[in-house]
C-alpha cells in the first residue's frame, strides 16, 4: 500500500495514474477544482481523503464515468454558480461507475 501526498490538481492527477489497488492519496487543504475521471478502474478501492478534517480538500465539481473501486473521505464539493448559470446544471455526477463511496464529506 502506498500512501501518495499532494496539495495541486496536478499532483492528485498524477498520483491517480501512479495508483493501485489499497493506495490512498491524501490530500492537503485547498481547492483541487473539477475532477473528471473516464474509465479509471483499480482492482481494489483507492481512497482519497483529506489529510485534515479542520481544513478539507475542496473539489468544485466531480464527474465519475465508467470509474472502479474509488472512494472519497472527509473533502467538501462545493459549487458556485455563476450569475445566470442555467439552474439545471450538474456539477456532481457519477455515471457507469461500480463501488464508489463518498463518506464524512460535504455537499
């Protein structure tokens, strides 16, 4: 099991593509914007959590598509619309995907 450390978009990015199943990628507090996975499959979970419960990792969108065996832990989704932005705007959304959890996190 590897434990990857990152603080940029960049960072979590690149240690997706370096992870395998049981690894965990623990984020420092920030803002890691839009995250957007297409068929990113692990053959066990690989947890993203964030390194401090009194100052979570922040995402302003999340799209999973076709994605396996990822979990989320203790980070806050939080969306701005922007003046005008159309109300049916989907910000967060998990599609096709298998054994996704998101736990002691905020919407």
């Amino acid at each position: 099991m590897a434990i990857f450390a990152v603080s940029t978009q960049a960072e979590l990015l690149s240690a997706l593509g370096k992870a395998a199943g049981g690894d965990v990628i623990q984020l420092s507090g920030g803002n890691y914007g839009q995250l957007s996975l297409k068929g990113v499959t692990f053959s066990s979970n690989v947890s993203i959590i964030s390194k401090s419960g009194g100052d979570p990792a922040t995402f302003t969108g999340l799209k999973l598509d076709q994605v396996k065996n990822i979990s989320f832990d203790g980070v806050t989704f939080d969306y701005k619309a922007a003046s005008g932005a159309a109300t049916s705007a989907r910000p967060f959304s998990i599609s096709g995907s298998e054994n996704v959890t998101i736990r002691n996190s905020t919407f």
